[in-house]
C-alpha cells in the first residue's frame, strides 16, 4: 500500500468516525445502537433544558424586581425608611443581588442562562444548516420556525438587557432603537412600539411587558411546533438528566463569579461607561463602526442575512444533504460564522473605534479566502473518493470496512455514556445544583415568610419558630432525593 492511500484511507477512517459523532450520516449507523452518542443531536433538548431554566428563575426574580424608573423605599444603600436616589428598577436589582438569600448566584445564572441560551439557539441552527436539516420530510417549515425563534430569542435578550437600568444598558437600548428605526420599511413603526410615548417609564414598562409576557409566549408556542419528534417519555427522561447537569454548572459558575452590578442610569457622579450591547449584538454594533456604514445599511445587512436564512431550503437545490456536496452554501455558512465570530471579538476589544476601508478588507479577507479554499478542498477531496470508488471498488469496500472497525472502537458504549453520566450527575447535584439552586429557593421562602407581618396574628417576631433551622434541611434533602430518582429513571429507564 502506498503512501498516498494510507493517507487516505486514515482520513477515511477519521472522517467516518467524526461524521457519525456529529450527525453527518444519513440514517442509522450500521453498527446500529453501539454506534454511541450523537452530541450535536442534543442541541435542541439543551435549548429546552436552558430555557427552562430560565423560566424558573425568571419567575423567582419578579417575586421582587420592580419595573419602574421612579424612587423607591426598597433598600439599596440608603437609610431605612426614606426613597432612593436611584430609580426602583436597578434599586430592586440591587436588593436581589446584595439582600436576597442567595440572590446574587439567582440573578447571575439568569444572565448567564440568557448568553446560553442564545449561544445554544445559533449553535443548533448552524448544525442543522451545515447537515441539511431544511431537505429532511417537513423540514422546510421546521427550519423557517427555527430561523423566527433565534429572532425572538434574541429580542428576549434585547428586552432584557435594560432591564436592570444601568446607564451601560440605558445606553446599548438607546443607540439600538436607533438602529431599529434605521429597518426598511418597518423600522420607524417598530421602534415607535418600542419606545411608546418618548418617556423612559414608557420603554421600561414596553420592555418588561415584551421580556415577560409577550416574548416568552411567542416562544413557547413556535417551539412546540418546531419540535418534530415526540417530548414522553424517553427524550423527556434524557432532557431532564442533562438539564440537571447544565443547571448543575450554571449555578458553579455563577457562585464562583458573580455579576458586578453597574451604576444605575442617570447617575452623575460617575463617568458615562462605552456604549457596549449584549455579546450577540456586538458585531452590528461594530459594523457601524466601518467608515461609509451608515445605520440603515448595517440593519439592511442584517434583513439580508435573515432573509438568507428563511430561503436557504429554497435556493439550496443540491438533492444531498451532505455538506461534501454542496460546497457553495459551506463557504457561506462557514463565512457567516467567521464573519460574526471576528466582528463579535472585535466590537469587543475596540468598541466605537472608526474602521477604515482598508482595514475592514484586510480582516475581514482572509476569512473569506480561507473559507473558500477549505470549501473548494473539502468538495474536490470527496469527488476525487467518488472517482476512485468507481475506478477501484475493492479497495474502497475494504476502506470501509476497516472504518467501520475503526468507528466501534472510537464509538462511546450508550450504557457506558450512561453510567458515566449517572457518576457526574451524582457528583454536581449535590455540589453544583442541590446546595445552590433549592437552598436558594428555601432561602426566598423563608425571606418571604419574614417579611410578612406577624402581628396581624397577634405574634411577636421572636415567638415565631426558627423556619430557618428546618426549611432549608427539608427543602434540600426532599428536592435532592426528588432529582436523584430522576436521574436513575432517565438512566436505567
């Protein structure tokens, strides 16, 4: 055997294993169910399992937040008793970050859950873009839901980025209603939505409106409909195992660092922080940055990536889902993530810094180019497979069958993933899930039980038991033997 074929008949191998892992291959494996786990499959149960999340401790933060911008008595640095210097929205994010049990860890995982969410959302469409998803039977139309989720799914992170009223956030809102107007069309009509009568109680209360009714609902209605494959009972047993675990983490890294809370808008005492949105709005923000760019050509940009996205399952007329062939939509799938990937670091690191022609040719070009060369390879590498197995068809069933030897010994055992899950779940529950997640909740219930007025019941505080000393143990220990049986189920089931 030459060099040459053993070169590529490795490649083979390689690339056989990978295109199971990742959910290239069409149909079932031949090994069948030891052909091991799927990751990218997971995706979509990992966006239900975020937002989820999401909807829980949404809803533990509204037992306090406060969506006005006027004064309050709620404590957040004065004296008991008197009004606020700053408005009760960041006020009562404040109070949940600093005063709340555990409410610094709730409010950061909410935040974090959020830039998930949406890291999660692209991630699932992307893959079902690079594997062809949109020519499966019915996808079409699960594809066009998948594209209007990733937009409300971003306006959910739009919403709610002002709500905690910094002067940052204050700020991001403003100059991007500006970008809104700036939309064909409909652009002057939707910010006029958005900003309702010019008052900043007006956008704040449209915001939170949007954030928590309107948005969440719209959501959960395309998703139902976008879902094709059925929830009960064994994807909702896996979900839940895995959920747990994201939960799990979620919370280790919003203990270890926790949002600093910025200053709150309208205060002068401070200098005015750079204009920075959210990280998945960062690279429209720095696209208007590039000299020439004005607001309504970068919003007309972004109507034409969109409108891309929505007709992709129309002008891609390849009869393969393969991505070797349809090498033309990979080099635009794979430029659009380089594209948003380079503009995203770059808003970052040099936000409101002026982009000059030339430089935008010499970052932004080689990305193309590279993209183009790695399509162009990537296609003519398997026609010239295509030719060979015509030319030498012994040679090539004898490649596959060593690949698929090769795939079952790379391939991960189900019950061996399962197992190994089971281990790591039994080791974050209690670290990373039980302990913060249900002690925070025990935390609010007693918080609400003490807040309350006893001596309508004609009960002193001090007559009042230590709940403290027994609803947390109880809380936690029910809720970690409720989590422990569902994850066996989900397990063994």
């Amino acid at each position: 055997m030459s060099i040459e074929e053993g070169f590529d008949r490795a490649v083979d191998r390689l690339w056989s294993w990978a295109r199971w892992q990742v959910g290239l291959t069409q149909g079932k494996s031949r090994l069948g169910a030891a052909a091991g786990f799927q990751p990218s499959i997971a995706t979509g149960g990992l966006v239900l399992a975020a937002l989820a999340y999401q909807l829980v401790s949404g809803g533990l933060l509204l037992l306090y937040y406060q969506p006005s911008v006027y004064p309050t008595e709620t404590l957040c640095g004065q004296a008991a008793g008197t009004t606020s210097a700053s408005p009760a929205a960041w006020c009562s994010t404040y109070y949940i970050a600093h005063s709340v049990p555990m409410g610094g860890v709730l409010l950061t995982s909410h935040l974090y859950g959020a830039y998930v969410v949406v890291f999660l959302v692209l991630l699932h469409l992307f893959r079902g873009y690079f594997v062809g998803a949109y020519k499966q039977p019915g996808g079409r139309l699960s594809w066009g839901l998948g594209v209007v989720l990733l937009l409300l799914t971003l306006g959910m992170g739009f919403t709610g980025y002002l709500l905690a009223y910094t002067q940052l956030s204050y700020n991001a809102t403003q100059v991007s209603v500006t970008l809104v107007q700036a939309l064909p069309l409909v652009g002057p009509s939707l910010a006029n939505l958005v900003i309702g009568d010019g008052t900043p109680q007006s956008l704040l209360s449209r915001m939170f409106a949007a954030h928590v009714v309107l948005l969440p609902a719209a959501i959960a209605l395309l998703a139902f409909l976008h879902k094709r494959s059925p929830l009960f009972p064994r994807a909702f047993a896996s979900l839940a195992k895995w959920g747990l675990l994201y939960v799990g983490m979620l919370l280790g890294l919003a203990t270890l660092w926790l949002w600093p809370l910025p200053t709150f808008a309208g205060n002068s005492g401070v200098s005015q922080p750079a204009t920075v949105p959210a990280w998945f709005f960062l690279w429209l923000f720095k696209l208007v940055d590039f000299v020439g760019v004005t607001p309504e050509v970068a919003m007309l940009f972004a109507v034409v990536v969109v409108l891309f996205l929505l007709l992709v399952p129309f002008l891609d007329r390849s009869k393969s889902p393969l991505p070797r062939d349809r090498p033309v939509f990979v080099f635009l799938g794979t430029s659009l993530v380089g594209f948003f990937v380079l503009m995203t670091a770059w808003g970052d690191l040099a936000p409101g810094v002026p982009i000059t022609p030339s430089e935008a040719a010499l970052r932004l070009g080689p990305v193309l180019a590279a993209n183009a060369v790695a399509a162009a390879v990537f296609h003519w590498r398997y026609q010239h497979a295509v030719r060979r197995e015509v030319a030498e068809p012994h040679r090539v069933l004898e490649g596959r069958s060593t690949g698929i030897r090769q795939r079952s010994a790379f391939a991960l055992s189900p019950r061996l993933f399962s197992v190994l899950g089971l281990l790591v779940a039994v080791f974050l529950l209690p670290f990373g899930l039980v302990l913060p997640f249900l002690f925070l909740i025990a935390g609010v219930l007693v918080h609400l039980a003490e807040s309350t007025k006893p001596e309508v019941l004609g009960k002193k505080p001090t007559d009042l038991p230590p709940t403290g000393d027994t609803v947390y143990p109880f809380v936690a220990f029910s809720a970690a033997a409720f989590l422990l049986i569902v994850v066996g189920l989900s397990v063994f089931g």
